[in-house]
C-alpha cells in the first residue's frame, strides 16, 4: 500500500495546536473505537470530563460528564502529535508514504483523502506556552466568534486560543483580539512566546462522498459536525470504512450513510436552530448543558429527531447558497482561507455549508 501526500511533511496544515476528539456524539467510546479499528491512542491525549461555557453574558456555567467529554490531543509534524503517530503506526504496519508527490489522477484501487476543498469555517488564535492551570473553556457569542465560538486549551503549560468563526472571516484579527482579551478578563490568560495559527474546514453532506470510483473520506467529502465544526472522528470512521469497503467489495456509500448519515443531517439541523435561535437561544442551551450531564444531553442533541427530520430541508436549502456574506471575496483579503487555503487552479467563493441534497 502507498500513501502519497502533496505536501512535504505530516500534518503540515496544523500548528502543534490542542484540538479536541469528541467523545459525545456515540454510545461507544472514542479510544474504543480506535482501538476496535486496530489504531492504537499512542499520540499525547488528555481526556476532559468538565469545563467551562461563557454566554453571551460573559457568565460562566460549569458543565461536566460521567464520561470524558473529548481527548485533547495535538496536531501537526511534531512529536506527540495524532499526525505523526498515525505515520509511525502505517510505516509500522508496512504502508510506503510518499510526500512531495501530488497526484492528478490514478486509476486502481484507493481512496481519496485530500482535506477542505473549500472553507465554511476558519479558526484563527495562537498557541503558546503559559503557566495558568490545565483546562478548557468555550466562549459564546458574536463578539468574540460571529456564528460560533471561542475557545482556551491549556494542558502541561501548553494552550491554543482562537475563534472559531461562521461567517465574516475578513474580520478574524478583531476577533481574535476580542477573544484574547476576553479569557484574559474572565480566565487569566496569559501567554509567553504566542505563535499564529489558522485553519479552515469543509463541511457538505455529499450525495455519495465517491469520485471516479473511489471513496472519498474525511473533510474531502465534507464529513464534519456543521454545528461544532468537529470532524476528527468523521475522518478516521470514514477512513476505516472506506478501507472495509476496498477489502470485502461493499457499498461504501451505503455505509457511510448507514454509520454516519444521521448524526451528520442532525448537525446540518443543529447549525440551522443555532442560528435562527440567536444568543436568546445560546443561553437557554449553556443553561439546560450545566443542570445536566452534559454528555449525555449532547448525545442526545445528535439524534436525528422528528423534529429536525422536518427541519432538515430547510437547513439544505439555507446552506446550499454560496457565502454572501463579503468580508470574504478573495479579493485583497488576508483571512485564513485566502492565506493558507488548497486552493485549485480557479479559486472558488467559499461557501458558508455547502450542502448537497442524497439522491
């Protein structure tokens, strides 16, 4: 098996910064899963069972599960990282990755795993080093992250901070600015050394997630949580899948569908309540996520309800349109996607969740 990266290392769009592996949207545990899949948790993980929501208010409510919420983990080339743990298992296991070589086209047997394709989300911070104590804490509200929320990672003396932003990506310097400011009033941040970082997400709800007849996984094909932005777990889910169905002749399609499907529908449901529900809104949910275990109401928020069944085709319809917000032309524009964006030969508008209707 061959393995061939366009870029030059592992993990090259990352920053050695904390990402989250949630833990919530199903019964099973995340680790397990790995673990059932032959992928051994050999990277730095530290599991989160508490933290903190701000509402719109600036008001914190402490939430907590009997399980851990998420794994905190690293990404990037260095040491440590999820990224380059998964290259040591796969060279391990006797799989030749090639970097430096990116491929047009092939033909045979593969998958195609090429990341965002397009940018619905941009999340812009620093990582840096710190002496305030191990935690996380999530920020709500649109003056610190229009359309989605802020957050604070700290683990070992190590912490990201950024905003994770919907919509009016132009504008990712003020809040980032808004951001920082607001853990170091509410937290105590503080940060020695701070290094920049961005990233971008794709997020779709493909009609077949193949191409030229091969399966395609992860963000290529659009798998990620349209509320959260999450999308870790729908990689490597959609990886192993994928690879089941090379292995035995299945319907990959179907079984994307089948595994993934209604926990990614829910989410496109989820994005269209949070939006149309406001900060009003916001501060109902933080205030029900802190009277309960916080998991298990989250697990339950994934269910693809009635109600959201009924709601779904509107949240289709919403987000299929193309960004119209301008902030983000391409034009003149310095914002994490123009800057750091795979763009192809013609760079298309980002799309705020392109959403694609199943046949």
């Amino acid at each position: 098996m061959v393995v061939r990266e366009w870029k030059d290392c592992v993990g090259h769009r990352f920053h050695d910064d904390f990402q989250g592996l949630e833990n919530w949207t199903r019964e099973s545990d995340v680790l397990a899963e790995l673990a059932a899949d032959g992928i051994a948790a050999d990277f730095e993980c530290h599991a989160f069972d508490r933290g903190a929501i701000f509402d719109p208010h600036g008001r914190p409510h402490l939430v907590q599960g009997r399980r851990p919420l998420f794994y905190l983990l690293r990404r990037g080339s260095a040491e440590g990282t999820l990224d380059s743990a998964l290259l040591a298992q796969a060279r391990a296991a006797g799989v030749e990755v090639v970097f430096g070589d990116r491929v047009g086209s092939f033909a045979g047997v593969g998958v195609l795993a090429a990341g965002p394709r397009e940018a619905g989300v941009i999340a812009a911070g620093h990582v840096f080093k710190t002496g305030i104590a191990d935690g996380a804490w999530l920020a709500l509200g649109h003056d610190v992250a229009p359309g989605g929320y802020a957050y604070l990672l700290v683990q070992g003396g190590r912490g990201t901070v950024a905003s994770c932003m919907f919509t009016r990506f132009r504008e990712q310097a003020k809040y980032v600015e808004a951001t920082e400011n607001f853990f170091r009033a509410h937290v105590g941040l503080e940060m020695t050394n701070p290094r920049p970082f961005g990233g971008y997400g794709n997020i779709r709800l493909p009609k077949s997630a193949m191409q030229g007849g091969h399966p395609v996984v992860g963000e290529h094909a659009g798998f990620q949580d349209a509320l959260a932005a999450f999308g870790l777990r729908y990689a490597i889910r959609s990886g192993v899948l994928a690879a089941e169905s090379i292995l035995d002749g299945g319907d990959y399609a179907a079984r994307w569908r089948a595994e993934l499907g209604r926990t990614l529908k829910a989410g496109i449901a989820n994005r269209w309540i949070f939006n149309t529900a406001r900060e009003p809104g916001m501060r109902l949910a933080i205030g029900r996520l802190a009277r309960r275990d916080t998991g298990d109401l989250l697990r339950r928020a994934y269910d693809l309800t009635p109600l959201k069944q009924l709601a779904l085709p509107i949240a289709l319809r919403r987000y299929r349109a193309p960004l119209a917000d301008p902030s983000c032309s391409h034009e003149n524009c310095d914002c994490v996607w123009c800057r750091h964006g795979d763009h192809g030969e013609a760079r298309q508008p980002a799309t705020r969740l392109h959403m694609e209707e199943e046949s």
